[in-house]
C-alpha cells in the first residue's frame, strides 16, 4: 500500500478500503499553543499536534440500517485498514440504528479540501506576549497578582463520504482567562476572553478591569439568602442559555420531558417567552464567531446524527422578539415531530436588547441590586422547569443608587434561564463573551447584560 499522510488522503483512502454499504469518514487535524502564568510571571508555554480520524460505516439490512463508529488517534498508514475493518465489524454486529436516514449527498465540494491543514503555535502569542508582560509590571506595581492562562487552538476538519462529499473547515479557538488576587488571597476577580486569533485582546484593559473589582472588594458586606435585583454580566447569560439551547431538543419536547413541552403532548413553539424583542439565534456566518456551516458529527445523540455529517447549516432563530420559534432537530427527530430539520449550531447570539454597556446599566440602577461577576458548577435540577443550580464565583458586588459600595458573600442560586427570560426587565448591549462554566466545549457567544428583578439567591456560599 502506498504511503499516505495528508489529510485528504487518508480521507480517501480510508474510503477505497470500505466493504460495506456506506462509509463517513472524518479526519481532524489539530494544532495549539498555550501560556501560563502565576504570580506576575510566565510559568509554563508549548505547542502540540495531533490527529483523530472517525469512521462511520453503515450497512443496510432487511430491517433497516446499522452504523458503527470507531475513533482513534494518532493514526497512521498501518492504522487505516484496521479502523475502517473494526468499524465495519461494530456496524455489522448492531442492530438497525434508529437514527438512520440516507447519508448527505448533493453538497458541493469545499475548494480547499486538498489543502495542507491549518495550523497555530506560538506565533499567534506575538504581540499579546508582550502586552501580558506590561500587565504583570502594572499588577506587580499595584499590589496585586495576576494568574492565568492563555490556548489557542486550530482545528481542520475533513469529511468524506461514500455518498461523494468532500468538506473542509478550519476552526480557530482561543481563550483567554485572567485572575487577579490581593496577596493575602481573600479578595480574588476574575475576567475572560474568546478570540480567535489573539489580535483583539487587551490585557491591560482586562487588568484596570480587575483592579477596580478588587478595590471594591476593599470593603467586604454580608447579605443572607433571597431574591434581589440582580445585574448578570454577559459570561453568566452565556452560560444559561446555553445549556437552556442543549435542553431544548424537539424530541424530548414532544415526548414531554422538557420545559419546552405542553400537558397533554405537543410543544411551547410559537409561545411569548420573554417580553422584551429578544433573538436568540445561531448563524454559522456571523461575524468574529464563525463555526462549521455543515454538520460535523462524531456519535449519535439526542441533539446530533452520524448520517446527518455534511448536512449544511443556515441561520437560525431559536427565539425571535422573545417567542420560541425552532426546537433543535436531527433528520430522524424532524421526521418524527414533523418539525422543520434545525440541527444545532456551534454558535450562541442573544440580541434585541438595548445600547446601554454594563457599566452604564450599573449607573442607571435605582435603589440596591447585585452585580455579579460569574457563575460555575451549574447543574440542573429539574428538567421539566429547566431549573438550574449553581454558585457565583470571583467577586459579587452591591450596587446603591448607581455605585458599587462592597463585595457581598457568594452565594448558591436556583433560576431557569426559560423564567429569567420572561422576568428580564432589561438587556444591554450584546458584545462577545467567553463563558465560564462551559468555557471548555462552547466558547463562541454574544450576549447582552441582563437585569433581573428577584434573582433567586437561595443560600449563601463560603466560596471566594
């Protein structure tokens, strides 16, 4: 067998050697680069590769159609027959795949599909280096220590079918999180970036940032458990209609299971959600958060198919001018609900709010209300509600008559981020934001602040 080593090539030879009825091949090749930092100084930094090729075979039988899946790493030449045989073998020896449907056909193939992979390292750290540098100088100067860490990450993906599609999309992530502490540790803030290629962020504007969250702490406020006005900062917005995005698959919703189903069977589409002109919306193009226009599938699931790889993506409302307008749907799953086909997009955009910043949402507020910085460890409790749990992390402050006086305790919350929508009493200006809770699997999101009449702080929390 001849040596083959691009991606392109061991795509298509991974398809020559398929015996059965179908076969979806995906190779991604992907690079990163990273820096690390503690204590006003670089600790560590490094550049790694590496190659995960998935195939998907499928074979047809009299009671429908079997698909195995196997993925591995680091393959090579040698490594490409055994993979395609092994996952012939888990197709062979399944049952007919629920999921099935014809795999994609008819899309055009991506011009770049031959092309060498994309890829980053530490060169993409050039001018933001430096730039970290002078914050450890002005952070060191000020009393306060700064920890962190920066990755960037560039992934090509290769798809190719028996059905003919060859696709190609090269996906850049980075995200950057900074910690500042005062040096006895109690007070701690914290901030965090998405980019995608380094060039638009600012480390000393993130630091001044963390400086003023820290002298705010200078003056500590306990407050117990309740429901107050409540200022949520994009990040923490993200992070609760994302997972409300994950939570709202059309079949679960037809099958009653979500917040997003209606007694008796049938869902809350074409309900008022929210009384403000709020869009939530994926789009595959939008600017600064572009993703795969065409579905890149490694498993099947509720909310994704391995027969739907190559599937083209548009623009999609999820929520238009606050009414729920599309529930996330597979081919099978929109056959079976007899909704239109919606899969999921690997983008998040909250928009129709106002012009207003956060700053100036905390300048306009009358009487007290809680600014808060972040949320993490959200779990849910009840699906049928979309209730939520979780902690406030890194700085909660009070605001009075438009000023931060203090920092509060943490606290434990419970909120479902379908309620908040419909009690939202305001919303800001949308601007990219990096979550972080789920910072590790979604990082392309714009969102507005949001303010929330009667959050529900349900317990106080010991955490910093």
């Amino acid at each position: 067998m001849s040596r083959v080593s691009k991606p392109y090539e061991i795509v298509e030879r991974a398809l020559e050697l398929s015996t059965t009825d179908g076969l979806v091949v995906i190779a991604d090749e992907q690079s990163s680069a990273n820096l690390r930092w503690a204590g006003n100084a670089l600790t560590t930094n490094g550049v790694t590769r590496g190659r995960t090729l998935t195939v998907v075979a499928t074979v047809d039988g009299a009671e429908g159609t079997a698909s195995g899946v196997v993925s591995r790493s680091a393959v090579t030449t040698d490594d490409l027959e055994p993979l395609v045989r092994a996952a012939e073998a888990a197709a062979r020896g399944a049952g007919p795949a629920e999921d099935a449907q014809p795999l994609v056909s008819g899309v055009p193939a991506s011009p770049d599909f031959t092309d060498a992979p994309a890829e980053t390292g530490s060169e993409v750290f050039a001018d933001f280096a430096p730039a970290l540098g002078d914050a450890f100088a002005r952070a060191r100067a000020g009393g306060r220590e700064l920890y962190g860490f920066a990755n960037h990450e560039l992934t090509s993906t290769y798809v190719g079918t028996s059905t003919g599609l060859r696709l190609r999309h090269d996906q850049p992530n980075g995200t950057l999180e900074l910690n500042a502490k005062s040096p006895d540790r109690t007070r701690s803030a914290w901030a965090g970036r998405a980019t995608r290629d380094f060039k638009d962020v600012d480390p000393a504007a993130m630091d001044a940032e963390l400086a003023q969250r820290l002298r705010w702490a200078e003056r500590r406020i306990e407050l117990p458990a309740g429901r107050y006005e409540t200022l949520l900062p994009p990040t923490a917005v993200a992070d609760l209609l994302i997972y409300q995005l994950w939570s709202s698959t059309a079949r679960d919703a037809v099958e009653g299971r979500t917040v997003f189903s209606t007694p008796g069977g049938g869902t809350r589409l074409g309900e008022q959600l929210a009384p403000l002109p709020l869009t939530l919306r994926s789009d595959p193009h939008a600017p600064g958060l572009e993703s795969a226009p065409f579905v890149i599938a490694h498993s099947s699931g509720d909310s994704g198919s391995v027969f739907d790889n190559g599937l083209p993506l548009a623009p999609t409302d999820w929520v238009r001018n606050g009414k729920l307008e599309r529930l996330t749907t597979t081919r099978h799953s929109a056959g079976l609900t007899g909704l239109p086909v919606a899969p999921g997009i690997d983008n998040l955009l909250l928009e129709g709010g106002g012009e207003k910043s956060l700053e100036e949402m905390v300048a306009a507020t009358t009487g007290r209300a809680l600014l808060l910085t972040c949320l993490w460890y959200i779990r849910e409790v009840d699906p049928a509600t979309l209730l939520l749990t979780g902690l406030t992390r890194d700085g909660v402050y009070l605001v009075e008559d438009g000023e931060v006086v203090g920092e509060v305790n943490n606290f434990r919350f419970n909120e479902s981020p379908v309620d908040l929508l419909s009690r939202a009493s305001e919303a800001g200006r949308t601007e990219k934001t990096l979550p972080r809770e789920w910072g590790d699997w979604f990082t392309r999101a714009a969102m507005p602040a949001l303010r929330i009449p009667d959050f529900n702080m349900s317990s106080v929390s010991p955490g910093v």
